[in-house]
C-alpha cells in the first residue's frame, strides 16, 4: 500500500492483544514508489511511537539498526490497455465492437505498477473524435487506489458497411440496385 505499517517492518512480543493490534496497525512511513526500497531507522519507529503517545521507556528494541522496506511491483504492458480502450471506443461512439479496430500508435511500453488488481479508466478524448491518431487518458488504480495518469496515444479505425446485399450474389455477378443497397451513412 501507500504507507508502512510498524507490523510490516517489526515483531512485537506482548500478551495484550489490543495493544498488539494498534502496533501492528501503526504507520510509520510513506512507502517507497512501486519496485523501489525504503530504508528506515530504529529512530524512525521510535518517532512514530513516541508520536502516538506510546512511553519509549516501556517498550524494548532490539535488532538491526536500520531495515529495508521494498514496495512489492509489477511490470504491466500498455497494451494491456488495448480490450479496454476498444469497449470505451465503441461505447463512446454507440458502435458494435466489432466494427472497431484499436491498436497502439506507438510502440508498447512497460511500466513499473505497484503490485495488485490493475484497473483502467478512460476518459472522454478531448477533440471528442475517435477516428485515426486519438489520444485518451487511462486512470490506473490497483486494488482500488488511483496510482497514475497515463496517456494513451491509439490509431482508431471504424469500420462500417459501405455496401448490403438485397439478394444472394454469385462470383461473377455485377453489383446492381437489384442486389445492392448502400445503407444509410451514420455519422458519429
């Protein structure tokens, strides 16, 4: 998570059960950003403690001086984005899915997240168009903590039926108002 909690970094021995759970509760720190380590000092707990209002003098330290922390991350892929992206796309635009083709503008990059339950967010483009180069932005939370905005840059290609069949044509056959309709253009 964003903070350190004293029962993330310490042992504490004591038969009171509630005081051993506000202990082990207890922040102590702000977290290191996802895949780096924090180093904290023995000082630092005390602080914390003493902070609260806990009597130094009654609680025993012992170990290492100084203990390193490291925030747990992942690797997660942009286009990872892509399913999601595409279903914004096609809700914003009230298109099926599958008329819709969405893919990276650029080339896929990995980004260092905070491990957990990756969700995204888009937000409406700002030009209010989805067609060719459009960028959006995602709103990434992991476990449901909002943990980064990012920019999305995507080539957006709809597809739509530029002719129907009103009967069956066989190979060979001209296209005719017989047996073709163009339907009528929706433009979005």
């Amino acid at each position: 998570g964003p903070e350190v909690r004293l029962g993330e970094v310490a042992e504490i021995i004591t038969p009171d059960k509630g005081l051993s759970e506000r202990l082990l509760r207890l922040v102590v720190g702000r977290a290191a950003p996802a895949g780096e380590t924090l180093s904290l000092a023995q000082s630092v707990l005390k602080i914390a403690l003493y902070r609260e209002g806990y009597d130094l003098k009654t609680i025993e330290f012992s170990g290492a001086q100084t203990t390193d922390v490291l925030t747990a991350s992942q690797t997660y892929m942009e286009s990872q984005l892509l399913d999601g992206a595409k279903a914004f796309v096609a809700g914003q635009l009230k298109e099926d899915p599958g008329n819709v083709d969405v893919a990276l503008s650029s080339s896929d990059k990995a980004l260092t997240l905070p491990a957990g339950e990756v969700a995204a967010r888009f937000l409406p483009s700002f030009s209010g168009t989805y067609q060719g180069l459009t960028l959006l932005t995602a709103k990434l939370s992991v476990e449901g903590r909002e943990v980064r905005d990012l920019p999305v840059r995507l080539s957006i290609n709809v597809m739509r039926p530029a002719v129907v069949t009103k009967t069956a044509v066989q190979a060979g056959d001209k296209f005719t108002e017989d047996n073709v309709v163009r339907p009528p253009r929706q433009d979005h």
